[in-house]
C-alpha cells in the first residue's frame, strides 16, 4: 500500500472512531427537500417509525394558520413507543409533533416553528422523548414544550432565532417534576434562554458541550428557574447554575 493510501485510511479509521465514541461533530447542513407535502390534518403514528424520507411537510386548511394560539393540532401525533424520523416541517407547522408518551424523534428540521416545535404529553414519570439530531428556527416563544412527566432528551442539535429551546410548563393544570438533560447543542442569537424550569415541582436541567454563536453580551440564559403554578402565570425566580435544578457549570458553555 501506498503512502498516499495508507494516511488516508488511518484518517478514515480516526473518523470512524470519533463518531463511535459520541465525539463532538460539526453541525449537519440544513435540509433542502425537493419535495414537499400538504398535510391537511394530523398523521397518526400509532406503531414502529415513520420515515419522512426529508421531504417538507406543512400544514393546510385547520393546520394552516401558522399562527400562535394555544392548543392547535399538531402535523403528526406519535404514540407512545413510536419514532418520527427524516423529517422537515416547513410553513405553516401548526403545533408541529405531539409525543402522547416514550417517542424519539430523529434528524427532524423545523424550518419555521409554529406554536411550539414540539409537544411531550403523557402521564407516566418513566417515560422520555428523545430528539437526535435535527434543528429549529424561527420559534417567537418555545421551540420544545415538556406538559407531562418524565425526561426529555435534547442532543446533537441546532436552534437558530428562537424564544427558549425547552420549557418545562409553567401553568399547566396538572403540574409533574420534569427532567431534560440538553448535550451537543449549537445556539445562535437571537435567543432568550435554552431552558425553563420550575423548581418549585423539582424539575431538573442539566446542560453539557453548550455552543452559543453571537452573543458576545451573554443575554441568552442557559437555564431560567420559575415558580410554576397549576393557573395563572408563573414568576421567574432566578437563572444561572445550581447544585440542585440547573445543572452545569461554566465549563460547559462555550461561546463563539
């Protein structure tokens, strides 16, 4: 084997090594699908993966307001046990995904968010919502809304123009100590905070290999604590690392 060879495929070999190993990557390159899909009411994913093939789904007639009320129906429904995978939602988004319990969502894009991103309902304090991979932009308020119990998972992801990434509800009117935990996220201004927690119930944020992009006056506060309630409006209590709600340190934010 040559030279020329042999240096190109140890550096294939260290590649392939970094992706094993959960090394940090670069971020993934914004979709641009040549295809796109009318979705005039809800698709149900009621067993196994739906695979979107990164075609652009966005909404028409009810689903096609693009606005921010309240309690609008959502482009796709999972069920608990399910995976949406492959997918862009473009404008109108609606309330773009509701997971209903355990659901994982892989390298889904959201090229303008609607109400919310997406949804984590349920009741059980085990389950969890994965999103892997993937992006938002243009979210005016929330971009991952947490209504019901358990953990969300938020990680190799990027949020571009955006209100908070997560926020773990604040006036809901059952109330559950929530947990997200937030690794490998790309953030670039303009952003309010990453995360919202209410402390009050226990929730718990925990935030690692954080990359925040333009924002040399540190405005975007990577954890808000709140004091929720079950109506009414909640009080923001505090921000900033703790031992106890907000997890990180400084170490774990990088700016650029």
């Amino acid at each position: 084997m040559s030279r020329i060879l042999r240096v190109a495929a140890v550096a294939a070999l260290v590649v392939s090594a970094a992706a094993g190993t959960g090394a940090t990557a670069s971020a993934a390159s914004w979709p641009n699908p040549s295809t796109s899909v009318p979705v005039p009411k809800t698709i149900k994913v009621t067993s196994g993966t739906y695979d979107g093939g990164l075609k652009r789904f966005y909404g028409t007639g009810d689903l096609g307001t693009g606005g921010q009320d309240e309690d609008q129906s959502p482009i796709f429904e999972l069920s608990n046990g399910t995976t949406l995978k492959n997918v862009v939602l473009g404008s109108p988004a609606a309330d773009g995904v509701h997971c209903l319990g355990t659901c994982t969502l892989l390298n889904v894009w959201w090229e303008d968010v609607g109400e919310d991103a997406a949804t984590f309902k349920g009741t059980s304090a085990s389950q969890t919502m994965t999103i892997d991979g993937g992006g938002a932009r243009k979210a005016s308020d929330k971009v991952f809304q947490h209504n019901g119990p358990g953990t969300m998972y938020i990680r190799n992801f990027q949020v571009d123009d955006f209100g908070k990434l997560y926020r773990s509800c604040g006036n809901c009117k059952t109330q559950y100590k929530r947990n997200v935990v937030v690794d490998n996220v790309t953030a670039t201004v303009p952003g309010k905070a990453l995360v919202g927690i209410n402390t009050n119930y226990g929730d718990t944020a925990k935030l690692t290999r954080i990359t925040i992009v333009g924002d040399s006056s540190r405005k975007i506060e990577p954890c808000q604590k709140y004091k929720g309630v079950t109506s009414g409006e909640p009080t923001k209590t505090g921000s900033g690392p703790d031992s106890t709600n907000c997890l990180y340190t400084a170490a774990n934010i990088t700016y650029k």
